[in-house]
C-alpha cells in the first residue's frame, strides 16, 4: 500500500465529497434512530452478535475437525464449542446477553476509570490533572451504569451504538465540508510563496 501525499488525499476527498457527506448524513440519521429507539437496537445487536459468534464458532468447528492430526485442533474444537454455546445463548436470550454486557462495560468503565485515576496521581505527569479527570469521569459513567442495571442493560448497548454512527457520520460531514475550503487555501498559499 502506497502513501499517499496530502495533495492527493485532499483531491480524492474534493472529487469523492458528495459522496461522503450523503454517507456522513446517512449515518448521523441512522445513529439517531438508533439512540432514539436504542431498547429495539440493544435487542437487533444481541441477535446479530449471537449470529456472528454462531457462524464463527461453526467455521472454527470445520476448522478443527479438517486438521484433526494437528496438536492444537483440541483447543480449536473448545473454543469452536464456546463460541457456538455462547452464539446460541445470544441468539435465543438476547436480553441476557444485554444485561450480561452492560454489567462487564460497567466493570471496564469502572475498573479504567479508577486505573486512570491512581497511575495519573501516582505518576503526576505533565498535565496529569487531565488523565485523572478522565478517569474520574470513565468510573463514575461505570458506577452509574451499574446503579441503574438491570434496565440499564435494555437500552445502553443500542445508545452506544447510536452514539457511535452519530460521531462516524459527523466526522465524515466534516471531512467533506472542510476539503470544500483546502484546495482553495492551498493555492492561496502557493500564489503568496
């Protein structure tokens, strides 16, 4: 994979624009749409993650009955077996699965909160008040998270997810409209020199 020079990036962002802010406006809608109604995205996104863990584990399962003589074909058909029990699971319990997600993203939210906050004050840093302000705000997301669970799990994977295509969507908004105003900085620039 070649690199590519700024001027080139800016030319392909100029002639492919239109296309990227209708894919930013797509996003940012469907991300609407999905934090809005996030109980009914939580609930499509546990199916569809009990679907892909099923296939996987199913592929890994072929896998590791085609290369049976191979010493870690074993290890390959457990973890082919957790992957399908797990996918099942989901698929046929997609609330539980939610609820059992939210619980673990409160515990990393927590748990990296709290970590942010004792290496920032450990280490002080430059700029380390940050960090821990990071850190503090990261445990107490976690901690809310978990006071609100067991209803936290309804809505809270579809709300990251809307949240997500909200910001991918912006960011693709931006790109277009900010490669409108390059081309004629650049040459701007180049006249002066």
């Amino acid at each position: 994979m070649a690199i590519m020079s700024m001027d080139a990036f800016s030319t392909d962002v100029q002639r492919h624009r239109g296309w990227f802010l209708a894919l930013g406006a797509l996003l940012v809608v469907l991300g609407v749409v999905a934090a809005a109604s996030s109980l009914t995205t939580t609930y499509l996104s546990m199916l569809l993650l009990g679907g892909i863990l099923l296939l996987g584990g199913i592929f890994r399962a072929i896998a590791a009955f085609s290369a049976r003589d191979w010493a870690g074909s074993l290890l390959l058909a457990l973890s082919a077996a957790l992957y399908i029990v797990v996918g099942v699971l989901s698929s046929r319990h997609p609330v539980a699965a939610a609820l059992a997600l939210t619980l673990l993203f409160a515990a990393l939210l927590l748990g990296a909160g709290l970590f942010r906050v004792i290496a920032s004050v450990w280490y002080q840093f430059p700029h380390w008040g940050w960090v821990a302000l990071s850190g503090v705000v990261s445990a107490i997301l976690g901690l809310l998270l978990w006071n609100s669970w067991p209803s936290s799990g309804l809505w809270f994977i579809g709300f990251c997810v809307g949240i997500d295509l909200i910001a991918e969507g912006l960011g693709w908004v931006m790109l277009s409209l900010t490669s409108q105003h390059d081309r004629p900085h650049e040459a701007g620039m180049a006249v002066r020199q």
